[in-house]
C-alpha cells in the first residue's frame, strides 16, 4: 500500500531535527507539523514570524495573527514576530535549515515547479521562489503520478519553474528519493511499495 | 511638524495624484491600510500602480479600487483571491507585475535605504530572471532586483505616537514597514494616537522619520480564513 497523506507527511517529519527552524508548505507540508513528536521545532510564517502555534479555539481567532496560507493561527512562548523583509532576510540568508513543499513536478536535476500551469488562472508564487532559492534543504512532498497516473517524477519539468536545482528530497505516496549527481537515488520504498514500482512510476533516471 | 490629521481624506491631501505609484502595507487582509484605500476610493485618483504582496478580495482592501477602475497596474506576489481581478488582468484591462515575496518586500526596503539595487538568488533559472542582469558571486548566479521608490506610502500600524513613531501588531506588521520605508510620503493609519512619551523607545518598530502623516481610526479588520481547533472535553 502506498503511503497516504498523513503517512507522507509522518515520513517527512523524520527529516526534521532537533533546534531546526523550519517553514510548512500548504497542504500536506502543514501536517507535518503533527508530527514531529517531542523534537524542539521552531515553525517559521513568512508573513513574519518565528514560533507558529496551533489554530485558535474558537472564539479566539485574531485578525492580526495569521499564517502564510491567511489562517488564524496561535503564538507560543517563544514566538517572535517582524516584518516580511526580514522574514525573507532570514529565508534568503540560508538561516532557515529546511522548507518542506509541495510541487506539480520535480526533475532529476532538483528542478522544482509548483506556481503555475500555462493558460490556467496564475494566481502568483508568493513565497515559494524565495524559499527554495533561500533555505537550507529542500524536501519536497507530493503524489508520485498525478491523477491520470503521469508521473510527476521527470527528466525534465515541463511546467514554468519555481527554481532550478533546488531539491534536495523528494517524498513521495511510493517513496522517498534524493537528487544525486546524474539522476534520482532510492532512498526507500513506501510500506508495501516494491523498488519495481516505484521505478515504473518514475520518469527520471534512477541511479 | 504636525503629522496627525483628522481623517484619511485630509491626510491624502496634497499627497495623492492621478498615475503614482503607491507602496501598501498589509498581507492578505491582515494589517491593510483599510481606511486609506477606502479615501483613495472616494478621491477617485486614477491609473494607480500598487506595488502590495496582495489586491486584496473584491469587496475589502485593494479589491475595492479595481471595483472603481483606479488601478492601472499591480505589483505582488500573490492575486488569488480576487475574482474581479482576474477578470480584469484576463481581458488585457490591468498590468500585472509578479514579484517573488521576498524580493518585493527587499525591493521596498532597499528603496527605503537608497539602494537602487541588489542581487538575489531568487527566481534564477525561472521566468522572473527573464531580461535581468545576473552575476556571478562566489560560484553562484544571482539577478539583480531593482529597489522601489514610492510616490506614497499608505500602512497600517497599532499604535504611534504624535511624532510619527509605530508599533504594529503581531503578523499585522508583514509589509507595513518596508512599504513604509519606500516611499516619498508615508502616511499611516492606526488603532489609536498616544502623546509622546508613552511609547517605550526600545519597542517602537518603526522610527517616526519614515512617517509624515497619522490617522486614527476604527479598523474592521476582516478575517480571510477562519480556522479553529475543538477544546479538548
């Protein structure tokens, strides 16, 4: 079986370490949040802060204390808040030690794009090309195929890119992969998913 | 100097023209100048370019000035939200300009500082490095982003005092200060004015030099994405 969204993201919450500074992607990146169990994480909101919380109860929401997905979040003890110039400061400066996002498509070269399909609605990259050009590793967490089973896993990214070889991992429903000097290397299967599968549902080389 | 003034109407006075290039604060709908867009609704200035991470949702923040056809041009990161605005872009009627979010936030502060430009490594190999210069430091390609110089500033901060000084809000502060910074003439609007002397100087977030005019105000503060947790029983 193939893993689902939250075993994906318990998966990727491996890769955090204890005294990281991390910044969640929307969708699955955000349940990585769940867990990372008793590691002392510190969750950075690129609108401007460091320390991000859980969602309010209800009730309690505050309109000036939001996530970078627009949410109603919470603040912590060590919570830290400043401007988006900083935010991006210590994004841009590699003090963040990992982004975890999800993409439309990643190359074997590390080539990342997750902001727009042509002659759909562009809504905007936000963030995102700052952070994989900014942080330290990039873990990308994403379905393997898309959902008339094309791999998503490619050579080359066909769509406009976010960045150009910035992954660094990359987490799949079938596995886990790294970029690696002339391709893709198999880091594990899913539970359940045979090295044959995963290299089926593969476009990119695996070395 | 006197920097407050009795309303946004007065205090884009002078300050606001048809054609400028306008610097607002704010992200998503959290920390908009609310009161002032809603001036610049009134004034009717036309063709205005706001550089602004968001345009806001078609009825609250910048959203009600592409209602009233007085925005020529956007700069931002992000337009989701707005369905009026993309029906403008799509039929050719409004110029937009993506900026990565970093980047237009470093392109505000760096106005704000006198630098005309910077490297960055953002967007390299990606369609916004398109017609940029790019360099080499270190072994690695950066492109060069322009800093932005403002005609005005529009932001919204907590609290000032009556000399200009700003304290912002949790992650209301987001582009507030950079925008701030960019411009030729900031004016801000907050939650409430306080005599000088009663802002500790260590915690002001903003110097009042950035700050030509205040205004006071009650913000509706709207909120884009309600989400809660259950109290555990």
């Amino acid at each position: 079986m193939p893993w689902d969204r939250n075993q994906m993201a318990a998966r990727a919450a491996e890769e955090l370490e204890d005294g990281m500074y991390v910044n969640l992607g929307i969708g699955i990146p955000t349940l990585v949040a769940n867990y990372v169990g008793d590691k002392d994480i510190t969750l950075q909101s690129e609108n401007g802060m460091l320390g991000m919380g859980p969602f309010p109860y209800e009730g309690e929401e505050d309109p000036d204390l939001i996530n970078a997905g627009k949410q109603t979040i919470t603040e912590l003890s060590r919570t830290a808040y400043f401007d988006s110039a900083m935010s991006f400061g210590m994004i841009r400066g590699g003090k963040i030690a990992a982004a975890i996002l999800g993409a439309m498509e990643v190359a074997e070269n590390g080539d990342l794009a997750n902001w727009m399909i042509p002659g759909k609605l562009v809504k905007g990259m936000g963030g995102a090309m700052d952070l994989v050009a900014g942080v330290g590793r990039v873990i990308v967490v994403m379905d393997h195929t898309s959902k008339h089973g094309d791999s998503k896993v490619l050579k080359e990214c066909t769509l406009p890119l976010t960045g150009k070889g910035v992954v660094d991992r990359i987490i799949t429903n079938l596995g886990v992969l790294d970029v690696v000097e002339g391709g893709l290397k198999i880091v594990e299967c899913a539970d359940g998913v045979s090295e044959e599968e995963l290299r089926a549902a593969t476009e990119a080389t695996i070395v | 100097m006197k920097k407050i003034y009795g309303s946004a109407a007065e205090a884009l006075d002078g300050v606001l023209s048809d054609g400028m290039l306008i610097a607002a604060g704010g992200f998503g709908l959290c920390g908009i100048p609310e009161l002032l867009l809603e001036a610049i609704k009134e004034n009717g200035a036309k063709n205005l370019t706001f550089a602004s991470n968001n345009a806001g949702v078609d009825d609250f923040g910048i959203g009600i000035l592409l209602q009233t056809r007085q925005v020529k041009k956007m700069i931002s990161s992000y337009v989701g939200e707005n369905a009026e605005f993309m029906r403008q872009y799509l039929s050719g009627e409004l110029e937009l300009e993506f900026n990565p979010q970093g980047t237009l936030a470093e392109r505000m502060r760096a106005g704000g500082c006198g630098i005309p430009g910077f490297y960055t490594k953002t967007g390299v190999g990606t369609a916004i490095a398109e017609g940029k210069e790019s360099k080499m430091f270190n072994g690695e390609e950066y492109i060069l982003e322009e800093g932005l110089f403002a005609d005005l500033s529009i932001v919204k901060a907590w609290k000032a005092d009556d000399t200009g000084n700003l304290i912002f809000r949790k992650t209301a502060r987001n582009f507030n200060p950079p925008a701030a910074m960019c411009g030729k003439v900031c004016v801000a609007e907050v939650e409430e004015i306080v005599p000088r002397g009663s802002l500790d100087p260590d915690h002001i977030h903003l110097p009042g030099i950035y700050v030509h005019r205040i205004i006071q105000g009650e913000h509706e503060k709207r909120i884009e994405q309600r989400t809660t947790r259950k109290r555990e029983a």
